[in-house]
C-alpha cells in the first residue's frame, strides 16, 4: 500500500477544535491573505488548506453554511463548480501539476473533518506522489452488484427535483 505521508495534518487532526467554523470565519476577518483566500466569487471563495495533503490543496466553498450540495441552490452550485474550475486554472498556471484530485467528502463516514459546511477539495498531483486515497491491493469489496445499486437509484431517481429524464 502506497502511503500519503501528511504528518502537519496530525494538528488538525488530533488538536483542539477552534471555536465556529473556519470557513465562515476566514471570509468575515477581512484579511484574505492572512487567510489564505485565493477569490472571492458572489457566492463561493476558495482558500488554501491550512493542513494540504499536497502542495496546493485547495478548497472552494460556499459563503453560506450548508453541509450538502442538494442545501445549494442554482446560482451556488454553478458558481461553485465555476470556482472549481478556476481553481484548476490557478494550479495549472502557478504549480504545473500532472493531475488533480477533486471532490467531496460528505460526512464523517466519507472522511470529512468538517462535516457542517459543504467544500471541495482541489488537489494537485504529480507522477510519484502517492495515491490521495490509499487502496489496498486494487481491491475494493462492493456489498451489492452493481445491478442492484442502479435499480436502486433509478428507482427514486424521477422524484428528485430537477432529475428531467435519464
């Protein structure tokens, strides 16, 4: 198994928790470069993680404090994939990575150290790093066929709100 050395993260980790929420607060202290803020959208920021898993990792965030992606609405989710995108542009032109890991972790379960206030994380990489999660033996273990998870989601997929036809 390939390991992610990120001992800097152990502060986060295991260290106290500061009182609210860093991304509500790192956009109302009025100091974007003491905070590391990168822009400023309408609507979303992005701002460098104070505890990276590579050089660059990045973050992009609502200004509200929602936990899911379903908690935003339209304008949010397109400025915030918008942020994204520019945030990829960023790393290109300032890093030059060969690759990029991108996404969320929505709940604990998922990994997420703050579970409350939905952000996305933009990772560069480089051949030689490692894997940003560690897989052992290329192997992950399904507990259903795939068959059966799609039926699954179908099922309920037409109920949801903007779903149109698949």
């Amino acid at each position: 198994m390939n390991v992610l050395w990120a001992p800097w993260r152990g502060d986060y980790v295991m260290g106290p928790r500061a009182e609210g929420c860093f991304l509500c607060t790192a956009p109302a202290a009025g100091d974007d470069r003491g905070q590391r803020i990168l822009h400023r959208g309408r609507r979303v920021f992005v701002i460098l993680n104070s505890f990276p898993y590579n050089s660059g990792h990045l973050l992009v965030a609502p200004f509200r404090h929602v936990a899911r992606p379903e908690e935003l609405d339209g304008e949010e989710r397109r400025e915030l994939m918008d942020a994204v995108a520019l945030s990829l542009q960023v790393l290109a032109a300032g890093l030059h990575p060969e690759g990029y890991n991108v996404g969320l972790n929505l709940g604990r379960a998922a990994g997420a150290g703050l579970e409350d206030h939905l952000h996305v994380h933009v990772v560069p990489r480089w051949v030689g790093d490692t894997n940003f999660m560690p897989v052992l033996a290329d192997v992950k273990v399904l507990p259903e066929h795939l068959a059966a998870t799609y039926e699954k989601l179908r099922a309920v997929l037409p109920a949801l709100p903007g779903a149109g036809t698949v």
